[in-house]
C-alpha cells in the first residue's frame, strides 16, 4: 500500500519579489527574491551565515508568512492554500529535531497507517539508521527516552529524516538537517536521497558544500538577495561568492586533516 497521496503533483517552486523583514530588524532577512526551483530536481541553497536561506525555506510551508510577493508551488500561490493541504505535499526537516518519548517505529511512522514493513525499513536505511537499530534487543520496536534522550544528537536528525522520507512527499526540504553527524554519513545519506528520489523536488542546505555538489542547481544568496545560479562547475568557474566558500571550506578541510599549519 503506497504512502498518503499529496496533492503537490510535480513539485516546482516559484518565488516572486518576496520579501521579509524580521521585526526589529534593520535590514530585510528576504529582498524581493524572484527564483524559480525546477521540479523533479534536486537544488542546494547556500551562502554566508545570515544570508536568507532558513527564512527562505521557511516560507514555502509557510512557517513564516512572507511581508511582500508571492510563492508559488505549481502555479498554485501558497497563501490561497489550505495549510494542511500545503504541508501534506512537503517534507521539512531542520537542525533542530523533535523526538517522541515512543517506540522508533512509531517516531518514523508519526501516525501513518499505509505503510509497509520494507517502506520503513526503506527509509531507515536512506537515513543511514538500519544498521544501528538491527543491534538493539526489540529493533523498531525499542523505546525511546524522554524527547529522544538516549539517541545521540546525529541519530534524533537522521530518525527525523526517515520520518520525513516515508511520506514520500513532493517536495523534501533539509534545512542544515545533517549538521550533527560526520561528513561521511551524511554524503552516503545524500546519495541515497538523490538516488531515491529522481522524480521528486529535493532542497538542501548544508554547511559542508563538498557534500552538495552533486545538486542539479545550486543558489547563492547573500545578504537576502540572489546572487548567484548554477551548477557546481559553472560556478567555480565564475570564481565568485561560491567558489570563494568552496576554496575556503577545503583549505580548512586540509589543515584539519593534516593537524593545522606548521
């Protein structure tokens, strides 16, 4: 029996001169962003700290509620949408997680009833958590402490992933979502993601740009506007605001492996 429908069908994203402004703020989080995210296509959101990208993930469920512009998910403008019926199409995940005092089955499954037993174990193992579950005594069926105390915090964000990833949802949305475990984990869930989902709209953000890569397209935002589009290539080559963080993350990658400077 497959997942609960979503009424998201191809999972494009556009964004017209949007706009937001966090009270008390001086300068706009958001300045009249026009975009357009491709469907079917995985997309990485990246630049400086405070550059928009949270804000503007946000605003596609509507976590937040943009002060100027449109948003549009196939051609259907997000604030004429039920919010259920919005949400129903998307998959969020952020660095900070929420873990039930319940079993790991029921942490993933978040109430569903339509899915199988290799649907979970599916998802589970794209979030790189089969393994360490198939060692516990009672497996999917271990209780969890209170708010997921006995998982490390790695473990809560890729239990967190599993569940986004069982509803099989159009759009998938990873905010920073693997910022707690190791760069080798989180390339190998990446590639599940991306080889799982071919005919889905993936969104990521991460800090680690060795890991996105491999994004269809890759956005750079800086101080809430775009400024840069394109492939990883594209943009090295343009040897702009992408390949300056791309350089500087690398240089910082070798003086961490070889012990830092002389």
């Amino acid at each position: 029996m497959s997942a609960t429908p979503t009424p998201v069908l191809k999972g494009q994203i556009r964004f017209e001169q949007v706009s937001y402004h966090y009270p008390g703020q001086t300068e706009p989080a958001l300045h009249a962003v026009s975009l357009t995210i491709p469907a079917q296509k995985t997309t990485a959101i990246v630049g400086r700290v405070g550059c928009g990208k949270t804000t503007l993930l946000q605003a596609i469920p509507r976590i937040l509620n943009i002060s100027h512009g449109h948003i549009f998910v196939d051609e259907r403008e997000t604030a004429s949408l039920p919010l259920a019926t919005l949400r129903r199409g998307i998959g969020f995940v952020t660095q900070d997680v929420f873990i039930f005092s319940d079993t790991i089955r029921n942490n993933v499954l978040f109430g569903r009833e339509d899915v199988t037993e290799e649907q979970l174990r599916q998802a589970l193992q794209t979030a790189q958590m089969e393994d360490e579950i198939r060692t516990l005594e009672k497996g999917v069926d271990t209780l969890l402490g209170e708010r997921g105390i006995t998982l490390s915090g790695g473990q809560r964000q890729r239990l967190t992933i599993a569940r986004a990833l069982i509803a099989d949802p159009a759009i998938l949305i990873l905010d920073d979502a693997l910022s707690m475990v190791d760069t080798q984990t989180e390339e190998r869930i990446l590639t599940q993601i991306l080889a799982g989902r071919p005919d889905r709209t993936n969104l990521i953000v991460s800090h680690r740009l060795t890991t996105i890569r491999r994004a269809d397209w890759i956005v750079v935002l800086e101080k809430g506007r775009v400024a840069e589009i394109g492939d990883h290539r594209t943009l090295l080559e343009q040897g702009q605001i992408y390949a300056q963080l791309y350089q500087k993350q690398l240089l910082a990658q070798e003086l961490e492996t070889n012990g830092g400077p002389a």
